[in-house]
C-alpha cells in the first residue's frame, strides 16, 4: 500500500490483516459480552417505538434474518435497520468514549443480520463484530467533538462500522472492504437536533447505519466501487461534517489491545453523559435521606451541559437527557439506580432538582472525551458533602464485571422469565455453533 493510500483503504489493510487476531480467546470473550450487553438492550427495545413503527410502516417482505424480540425474519438490510433501531432505544448500549459513539448498536446489528442470512458460525459472527468496533471506533475517535457538536457520530461511523462487519462475515479483500467503507460513509447522518428536542427519532441514527453497513458491503461485493479519499477529501466527511482532524488514529497501526477492551457498558438508562453525576449522587444518598437538600453543585465537561442539561424535562426523552433530574432521581427515588427507567418527576423529586445547579469545569473538559467524570456537592442541614467521579461506573476504569453484565441483561430484556435461559445459551455458545441455531426470542 502507497503512503498516499485514502484512510478507508488503510483501515481496509488493517483490518484483512488482523483478521485472524479477532479469533484468538480473549477477543472472543469481549465481542460475546458485547453481543450478550446489544442482545438485551435490543430485545428490550423491540416492543416499543421505533422497532415496532417500522414493522407497522414498511410491511416488509419476509427474509432470511431474524427481527429481535419479534418473531419475524425480515430481509438483511431492514432486519439490521430494526435491530439497530431497537437496540438504541432504551439508551442503554455501550459507548466508546474517545469517539462520543455507540458502536455496539448499530455493529452487532448489521453482523447479526449478515450472520443470520448466511447461516455463519457464533465464532465468525463475534470476528465480525470485533473487526466492526475496530473500525468504527477509529473513524469516531478520529472525527472527535467538532464532528459531534452537530452529527450524531453513532450515525456516521457507525455505518463504517457496520460496514466492515458485514463485510468481514463475506471474508472480504482489502479492496472489496475499502470500496464497501466509502459506499457507507456516503450514506451515512444523523443530526445532533432529533436528540435535543422532544422527539423519538434518535434511535433510527444507530437503525439507519446498521442497514447502511449491510447495503454498502453488498454493493461492494457485486463490484461496486467508492471514493477511496471519502473520508479526508476536499468535500469528504471530516470537512463536511466540522471534523478538524488528520485522521492519525485510522492511520496508526493496529498493535494495541483490542478496542473491545477500552469499551464503556451503561449501567444506567439514561444519556452517558449523565453517568457519573449519578454516581456522585448516589454516593450522596445517605446524607440526603430524612432532610431537607437546600443546595446541589455538578461540576462535569461542557459536552455533558450541553446535551444533557436539559433543566426542566417534561417527557421520558427528555428525563433521560436532563442532569438535573436524574440527580434529584438519584438523591430521592431508589428507582433511579441502575437499570430501571427513569422516574417521572414528582413534586419531591421537582423541588430537588430546581436546587442543582449545573456547570462546566476546565478540570473535566481537559480529560473529555476519553474520560468522563463529575464532582457533585449537595448543602444539607447547613452541612456540605462533596464526592469526586473521575470515571463513570462502566467504564474501562470502573466496567461492570460478569455479574453485574447479567444482571442488567436480565433487567433490561424484559425476559426475566427466560432470561437466564438465554444467558447460559450465549455463554455456552461454541464458536462453530451455527447463529442460525441460537434461539434468542
């Protein structure tokens, strides 16, 4: 390769060369827990909007690959399009911090459907997603905070993602996959307003790239060919998206662990951002019970205030993005911890949260975006307690261990009857287990 190759076709060399790394154990430990952390969410996510919107809207031809949670086998590019959808929609999948992005979403779903319409291995699939998050998550580092000031970067480089994944389900060359990587990121969006407003569009971005990933891989394994400087060109990605960025993560070689092992698994269902406030807060209970909170100060990075400050939500979407309520929740509802919905604000919990007030610190922007913390004071009885988060419960700093993994599967796929039936499955799952074989209704 020149050393004027275009980033997709470096990432494309990347990837066929490290391919069979993406076999060896421990990857194969940390893609099956990312497909056991999507499977959940996804299955949660099925029975609402906008997985069964889609289903009602497009009254798909039936396929080859299974819709999550529904009972339905759909063609490959809407089954993922569905899975991915859903899979976003309980905020509750897996970030990576360094990109601001979901990859598990939009990845796992794209991987699922090829998997399923080609009757793959479990082994070959978890490849196909490690190769995914590999990909993805360089493109998303790479177009970093400016891109995400307005782009939903989970719609962006996740169709890169996807597309990678799909792609390496087929064994794709390294031209095959290049092609395929700049076919997605045309096709690729997402816009940072579906999310700031009272809307229920944000999940279609992860659906959307999911179903962008599946088509581009096949288009480019029927010979179509993409603009291999889509990315860093005149008019390609970075510059039409606000990225500033010379695209040196794509660029560097793969030498360092896997990306699988730097990801973030939520432990709370609500917007990321909003993480270590809550710990803060719930670190916070036990002096706050039984008294009356006169003050609440949230030191935390800009980004968290700008998408998740939303002072007086009035709406679930809302709850979800909103600092000041999730706080309260925290400090005053035992519901609001871990993996239950967010509390509908009560006249309690209302005058907590018109008591927090919420800034951003240079001391937080300065590790933003690869680490994610917050300070949180609380003034009661006169008394004042303070408790420093410099890393959020999920992340690669504080991740959830197997346990803990199981727990919030078993809460958040609303199967709890069937639930630990579903886990040993996975867990059991031998690499030459074909998925078609996998019963995950």
């Amino acid at each position: 390769m020149s050393t004027g190759a275009g980033v997709v076709e470096v990432l494309a060399t990347q990837a066929v060369e490290h391919r069979e790394r993406m076999l060896e154990p421990e990857v194969q430990r940390w893609a099956r827990r990312a497909f056991i952390d999507w499977l959940g969410v996804c299955l949660g996510g099925s029975t609402g909007l906008p997985a069964q919107s889609l289903l009602a809207g497009l009254t798909p031809a039936s396929g080859s690959s299974r819709v999550v949670g529904t009972g339905e086998r759909l063609a490959a590019p809407v089954a993922a399009m569905i899975n991915g959808a859903a899979a976003h929609t309980l905020e509750l999948d897996d970030i990576y911090a360094p990109g601001l992005y979901h990859p598990g979403a939009p990845t796992v779903a794209a991987a699922f459907a090829e998997a399923d319409r080609t009757d793959a291995s479990f082994g070959r699939l978890l490849r196909a997603i490690a190769v995914g998050y590999e990909v993805g998550c360089r493109v998303a580092a790479d177009l970093g905070p400016a891109h995400y000031a307005h782009w939903h970067t989970t719609g962006t480089a996740g169709a890169l993602g996807s597309a990678a994944a799909a792609a390496d389900l087929h064994d794709a060359d390294a031209d095959a996959l290049a092609n395929a990587l700049s076919l997605a990121a045309t096709m690729c969006g997402g816009l940072q307003q579906t999310f700031r407003s009272d809307a229920a569009g944000k999940p279609m971005h992860a659906g959307a790239a999911a179903q962008a990933g599946v088509v581009a891989a096949a288009a480019a394994r029927g010979g179509l060919s993409g603009a291999l400087d889509v990315l860093e060109g005149p008019a390609g990605l970075a510059v039409a998206t606000g990225a500033d960025t010379d695209w040196a993560t794509c660029r560097a070689g793969w030498n360092e662990a896997p990306v699988l092992e730097r990801i973030t698994v939520k432990p709370y269902q609500c917007c990321g951002h909003a993480f270590a406030p809550i710990d803060g807060a719930l670190a916070l209970r036990a002096h706050v019970q039984g008294h009356e909170v006169q003050e609440i100060v949230v030191e935390t990075y800009s980004t968290a205030v700008a998408v998740a400050g939303i002072a007086e939500p009035v709406s679930l979407a809302e709850r979800r993005f909103s600092i000041p309520h999730l706080v309260a929740a925290a400090l005053t509802h035992d519901s609001a911890a871990r993996f239950e919905p967010g509390v509908e604000a009560d006249e309690k919990l209302l005058a907590v949260a018109r008591r927090v007030r919420l800034t951003a610190v240079p001391e937080f922007d300065e590790r933003f975006p690869a680490r994610r913390g917050a300070r949180v004071a609380v003034v009661v009885d006169g008394e004042r307690y303070v408790v420093d988060v410099p890393d959020r419960s999920g992340s690669p700093e504080k991740p959830l261990d197997d346990e803990q993994l199981g727990a919030k599967f078993v809460s958040a796929s609303g199967r709890k009857s069937r639930a630990d039936d579903l886990l040993a499955q996975l867990g059991a799952a031998a690499a030459d287990t074909p998925v078609r074989e996998l019963d995950l209704a």
